[in-house]
C-alpha cells in the first residue's frame, strides 16, 4: 500500500522580553537554579498575575507578519494538568480565543518549488520550570526558573507531507520571529522548540490517522531525521495488522530513534476554563497599525529585493536572507565596500560561511567584521590585490594578523600590474615552453582559446601569483597570436 505523512508542527517560541508573562521576574538564560521564580511564578496564596503588556504587542507583531487575523479580544485559561515542574497545577495559556487567529506563509521546497502552509493559530502562555535529572543519582530536581517565561505557541495546519517540508517550516518561522524581533532564535537555549504531530493515511484517504506527537525538538535537522523515522515505524505498525496509539513520544538524536514518554491527553482531559484572575485581552485597531508600522523588511521582501534590485540569484538572495544576522552582515558590507553586490554575495557565501563553518561560529561571532571584510574587498576591486591573493589575506585576517592594507603590506601582496614586468614573465614562459607554443600554433582557432589557460597558470606561478590575471591574459593572447 502507498502511504501518506501528515504533519502539523507546534512551534514554542520564547518572547525576547526582559520579564515574565505574569511577574516581573527576571527571563534571563543561565541564572543558578531557583533564583529567578518570584511568588507569582509559583502560585502562592494571595498573588495576581499581571499581564506584560510587551508579550501581546509581541504576539500581535508575528500575526501581522505572517497575514494572520488578529484577536481583538482573546482570553487566557488555565489549563489543568500535573507534572512536577508546574508549581501552580495548571499552566496559563489560551483556549478558544487566542490572540492570532488563521494566517499562512510559503516555505521553498528543495526542487524550487514553493507551498502555503496554514496557521491555525498563535496563542501566549507560560513556560513550566524545567526538570534536573543528571546530577541527582536516580531523583529528579526542579528548576523553576523558566516558570512564566512567556511563549508563543505557534500551530500550524496539518499541510506538510515530509520530513523536508516540516524542517522547512521551521526555519521559516524561525527566520520571521528573529528578523521581526519577538525571539532570540537560540535553539540550544530552549527559546525557540518544536513540537511535531505524525500521522500516517492511506495515499488518497481524506480521513486522518491516529498521531504521535514527537516532544522538544530544538533542531532543523532532528525534525527531519524525527519525522522520517517516526513514519517507517507507523507504516510498520500498519502493515503488520496493529494500530499506532496515541502518544507522547521523544526523539533520541544519538539513536536517531523515537520512544514512547507517555500516552496522549485529549484536550478535554485538560479541563480548561478561563482564568477568574485575569480580565480579557483588548486590542483596537490603532494599537494594530502602531505595531505593523514597527514590522521590518521581512525574509520574502527581502528575498525579491535583492533578486529584483540587486540583481541577486534566487539561490544566493535566499541563502543571505534565510537568517536576520546574514543579511544584516551582507547589508553592512555593500556600504562598507561600496562593492558590486554579487562580489559582496559570493564572499558572503563562500569564503566567509566555509571559515564559520569549519569554526563553528555563528556570523555574528565572525573575527573579521564587515567594515573589515568591506576593506579587503576594495583591494580587490581596485586591483591592489587579486581574488586568489585574496584569499590568503582573509585568511590571515581571520587569524587576527591586521586589516587587510596590514597584511598586504606586511605579506607583500600587492598586485603585480606594471606591464613591463608582466612582458618579462611572459617571454620566460614562452621561451620555456617551446612544444606548447607550437600545438598553440597548430591548433585550431576555437580550441586556442582553452590553451591559453596553460600559458596563464605558468606565468601566475613564475610572479607568485600577483600578476593581474586581467592584463596576463589579454597580454598572453596578443603575444601567442603574434607568433601564428
């Protein structure tokens, strides 16, 4: 039988303010255990939650960006549940009228391709603490530090149908809350989680299958790998006469396996009601156009912008678009070097993302910034330097051996353009390589061309590789064709 996948993601994403949802207890990351939960955190008797006012212009801010409806009264609930790190018994959050209503976005598929994937919804709530098990020898610690961070829960509609397409999504939404702000995006942090639900259906069948929800997934690259493994277990199941339960399950990325945590809750289990302590969210019309009037350039406008304006190709606008920090990095360096923007591209995408790569450093922990990287590129452009010369200076910048007039004076690197000097390597090189001269001579015009490819890499190598390719080739030509 021919299967299909159904996948709907919950995406949990910390909102970058500087206190709780509810109390004005510090969020930030690393805090020793404990330290930053207040009364209010913890539910003791007597206190009252007080919404922060920033978390719902947050929340409204990503619906605006992402086309959705705006709740302009939406409700907070409590829903009811038991777990250790949840001190107060239920956790806070929105049931039937959240703050972001139905809104879309389109992911790129790897053929090129794009699809519209739908929001169902968006709804703020508070974090639970986090539970300690590895240094506590076979007992369970409780961190409720994280206990009213605010979230914004993200739900997508069930319209992905592989692993690719669910890791897609995720990285676009992860690309619109930084570049809009709401959200760090520090996946090893825990601000921004995925949670996936799989199901699996016969290929043609409307009806849904029974779903496993895979918890916590704080990578791109474990929701694929998640998904994938998760559908080869279900279709087993099915195949073999037996039926997928409902539940709770956690990828283990060592194994690259799922396991069973607990069996699913309906949402009903979860008795919501709304909660007595907190009156109903208002948002007017004038506070929805204040806070589209703060939305930035978004990843798509930027994509077309550079496409369209820059004269960009779609692989590499969409490779300097994906994330906020690289675009931001590119921008910075157009004005810096008052380059071509496809120079500024291919450095941006090439030497520099192969050295934070090898590194493993984010761009915004790159040794060479972009008023630096700036200065390099105008050796180029100005012939000072040649773009295989180049490379050794950047390197050597990446070192923390200077800027690049530094090392190119310190290296002597200049660019070899006197022509005099050019004519000189020219004729040893010619002198020394009488056989080539004549299968130049011999050949025919068309194929003359490719030769000359020879004469211009022993010519680089005889000037150490500073001689201008621009004026070695051109010079080589006229000095071969001479000789016919």
């Amino acid at each position: 039988m021919e299967w299909e996948v159904v996948i709907g993601c919950e995406i949990h994403t910390q909102l970058a303010t500087q206190s709780k949802i509810f109390s004005g207890a510090a969020t930030a990351y690393g805090a020793e255990p404990n330290t930053q939960a207040c009364a209010v955190d913890l539910g003791l008797p007597g206190v009252l939650p007080v919404l922060n006012k920033e978390a719902v212009r947050m929340a409204v801010k990503f619906g605006l960006a992402v086309d959705a409806e705006i709740g302009k009264r939406s409700v907070f609930a409590r829903k009811n549940y038991f777990y250790p790190d949840l001190p107060k018994g239920y956790q806070i959050s929105q049931f039937e009228l959240p703050i972001v209503g139905k809104g879309h976005l389109e992911i790129e598929l790897e053929d090129g391709s794009t699809k519209t994937i739908g929001i169902t919804r968006a709804h703020l709530e508070e974090d639970a603490g986090k539970s300690l098990h590895e240094d506590f020898h076979g007992l369970t610690g409780i961190d409720l530090n994280r206990a009213g961070t605010p979230l914004l829960e993200i739900v997508s509609d069930p319209d992905m149908r592989s692993g690719a397409e669910a890791a897609a999504y995720m990285r676009k939404i992860h690309s619109i809350v930084t570049y809009i702000g709401i959200c760090d995006g520090n996946l090893q942090e825990g601000s921004f989680r995925c949670d996936v639900n799989i199901s699996m259906r016969p290929k043609g069948q409307a009806e849904f299958g029974t779903r496993a929800e895979i918890k916590n997934l704080n990578s791109f690259r474990y929701v694929e790998k998640a998904v994938e493994y998760e559908m080869e277990r279900q279709i087993a199941i099915l195949e073999s006469g037996g039926k997928v339960v409902q539940e709770t399950r956690l990828f283990d990325p060592d194994r690259g396996e799922t396991r069973s945590m607990r069996s699913k809750e309906e949402a009903n289990d979860y008795r919501y009601f709304p909660d007595p302590d907190l009156l109903p969210v208002i948002v007017d019309d004038d506070t929805i156009e204040a806070i589209r009037a703060t939305l930035p350039e978004l990843p798509d406008a930027k994509r077309a912008r550079y496409i369209g304006a820059l004269g960009l190709s779609e692989k590499d606008a969409g490779g300097l678009t994906a994330a906020k920090a690289t675009a931001d990095y590119f921008e910075a360096l157009l004005t810096s070097s008052g380059c071509e923007a496809k120079l500024c591209a291919n450095w941006v995408m090439g030497e520099l993302s192969a050295a934070l790569n090898k590194d493993s450093k984010s761009i915004d922990e790159s040794p060479v910034s972009a008023e630096q990287f700036g200065g390099l590129l105008k050796r180029i452009a100005d012939n000072t330097i040649s773009g295989k010369i180049a490379k050794e200076v950047f390197e050597a910048m990446w070192n923390g051996e200077g800027s690049a007039d530094e090392v190119i004076e310190k290296k002597g690197l200049k660019q070899i353009t006197d022509t005099g000097a050019i004519d000189a390597a020219i004729d040893e090189v010619i002198a020394g390589n009488p056989a080539q001269v004549e299968n130049y001579r011999n050949a025919e015009p068309e194929k003359r061309g490719k030769m000359v490819g020879f004469f211009v890499g022993q010519v680089m190598k005889a000037t150490g590789g500073k001689a201008n390719p621009g004026q070695v080739n051109q010079l080589l030509k006229a000095r071969l064709d001479a000789l016919l």
